[in-house]
C-alpha cells in the first residue's frame, strides 16, 4: 500500500506514481498517479441500504472487527467466460450460535461483496443473507475450525480489479472485511496464460482440495484444515499438492514446460528445472495440472512463497503465478 503525507493533499497538482521492482519477471500493476481530493466518488456509487456493511467495503482498510482471509483468482470457462473465483476463511472464534428448536444452532450472516475496476467504478456487487442451521457437534466444529465462504463474480472484460468482501455477524453485529487486487487476462490475445495457484493440503487418501472449472453458487462450507485453500498453514512431515490452469497451450499442448521455484521470507532456496507438462488439453488450449510438496523434517517454519513458471518452448512465451503459505510445528 501506499499512503501520502498530508502536504500532498495541500496542492493541486496530479501527482505521479512510479512503482518498480527490482524481482526479475515480476510486474507491477498501479496507477499512473492521482489528483488531491478525498476518494469518496467509490462510495457514492455503492448502494446504501445497509450502510455499515457498504462503508467497511469503501473503507481503505480491512474493518477490524469479524477476521476474514480472502484469496481470489481468475478463472474461465468457455461457456461463462472470465469470472472471479473467491475464497474467503471466517475465523471460528467470531461466529456466534443462537439456539432453534429442536437443539439446533442457528449463524447467521449478511455478506456484501464489491468489483471495481481502475477507475475505482463498481463493476458488479451481491448482497445476501445466509442462515446455517447446523446440530451441537457441528457448531462445536465450526467454532474450532472456522467457515469458508466461496463465491464467483462475473467479469466481462479484461483489466485490473480490486474484489472487496464485507461480512457481519449477525448475532454479534460485527463486521469484517477483507479486499484483493485481480488482473483478468485477454484469452482472445492468444498468448500463453495461466490462472491463479491454489494449494491444499493431500488428505489420508492423497486427495486435495481443488476449485471446480465450473461456475458454482455462493455458499458456505466447513474449513476442515489449516492446510485448506485459503488458510495455507502446513505442519511439518505432512504433503502438499498445488493445482492450476495453463490457458491457450497451442493446439496439443506438447511444448509447454513448468518450473517450480521455492521462496522463503523472500530469498530463493530452491530453484527448479522446466519439465515438460504430462497433462492432457481438457479443452481446445487449456491444460489442468498440478504438481506435489514433501515438508519433511528439512523444511524449517516459516513463511514460504512457490512461483511457477510455465513456458511455450516453441512459441518463446512464458507466464507466471505464486501463492504463500506457512509451514508450521
């Protein structure tokens, strides 16, 4: 983030933004500067019949309040389009249970979710209200493990957009909120592209957690792991495997290579050598694959980011995305 000092806001003049990296490959995506006014025009366009749920969503800032994790990323199909697949993790010790009939537990939850693109205007946003009725030892479970909410959010064109989540407890009356930038690449360019990571835990059968290609409802599920999608906590000696999406891969998908590279607090520990992908096209172009971790006794706690890059030998083109996560004790 960035935020100027209160002699910016003095003046008149537009003020230029120049932000680089020194990370070989690594691109940046801002904007060009801004004129010194207050950035209000992002909530004059929002709706306001709720207007504490609107006003953390506007806020720059996650609203302190309810813990909210949101990961986010592209994803397409070639019925739908491009859309925003969204994961965001509520933690456990925020949601309050009321009694029902019966013995039940009752949550409920009011959940606003906002798309702006870089002009800072609202794109596309939801407002729901989801109620759970769950028994004892399930509520027991949530309270320990916390919820998941997942939702998709069409997206039309290509750009830059920053996906904002507001959530209240409806019990309790608190609210968090939680926001992530997402770029939507041209599919139609034909160049070499490749979705968003996600990485999970490999339960006792060596399955994973891995989001659907296809478009799904707004719901809520059970985080049955710290190692799940969003939370991305893994303890020592347990597996790992991460899954994704190369996208326009040539016609049989026979020349695209992928390296893994591993990062920990930011510096280079391991860095690995294109392999060619096995993986066969699941449509014209596109290739599902993923690939496995081992944190054996080796790996030390931490916090570690893993980059992948995938290459069109032939074509010379070559994409990339990374995730983090933290392995723990």
């Amino acid at each position: 983030g960035y935020e100027p000092d209160e002699d910016t806001f003095k003046g008149k003049e537009f003020n230029k933004i120049d932000v680089s990296v020194t990370r070989i490959g690594a691109k940046v995506a801002s904007r060009s500067g801004f004129l010194p006014k207050p950035d209000v025009e992002a909530t004059a366009r929002l709706k306001t019949s709720d207007s504490e749920l609107y006003q953390a969503i506007a806020a720059p800032l996650p609203k302190a309040g309810l813990e909210l994790q949101l990961t986010a990323f592209f994803g397409n199909t070639p019925v739908d389009g491009s859309f925003i697949r969204s994961f965001v993790a509520i933690s456990g010790n925020d949601i309050n249970f009321t009694d029902e009939a019966g013995g039940l537990k009752k949550a409920v939850f009011d959940v606003v979710a906002v798309t702006l693109d870089e002009k800072n205007k609202v794109v596309d946003e939801f407002n729901k209200t989801h109620t759970i009725k769950v028994d004892p030892g399930t509520a027991d479970a949530i309270k320990a493990s916390g919820l998941i909410y997942f939702a998709d959010v069409p997206v039309k064109q290509s750009g830059v957009y920053n996906l904002r989540f507001a959530i209240r407890d409806v019990p309790s009356k608190q609210i968090g909120s939680a926001g992530q930038s997402i770029s939507i690449p041209d599919l139609k360019q034909g160049r070499l592209l490749l979705s968003g990571l996600s990485i999970s835990e490999l339960g006792p059968e060596g399955k994973y957690a891995r989001p659907s290609l296809e478009k799904s409802e707004n719901g809520f599920s059970l985080n049955s792991s710290r190692g799940g999608i969003v939370t991305r906590q893994f303890r020592s000696l347990s597996s790992a495997a991460f899954s994704y999406t190369v996208y326009n891969a040539g016609a049989t998908g026979a020349n695209i290579t992928a390296q893994v590279n591993l990062y920990k607090d930011g510096k280079l520990i391991s860095e690995g050598k294109p392999k060619a992908v096995s993986s066969q096209l699941t449509a014209p172009g596109r290739i599902d694959d993923f690939g496995f971790l081992r944190f054996d006794e080796s790996v030390a706690a931490g916090e570690y980011t893993l980059e992948l890059i995938v290459r069109d030998e032939v074509r010379k083109q070559a994409a990339s995305q990374s995730i983090d996560f933290s392995v723990i004790n």
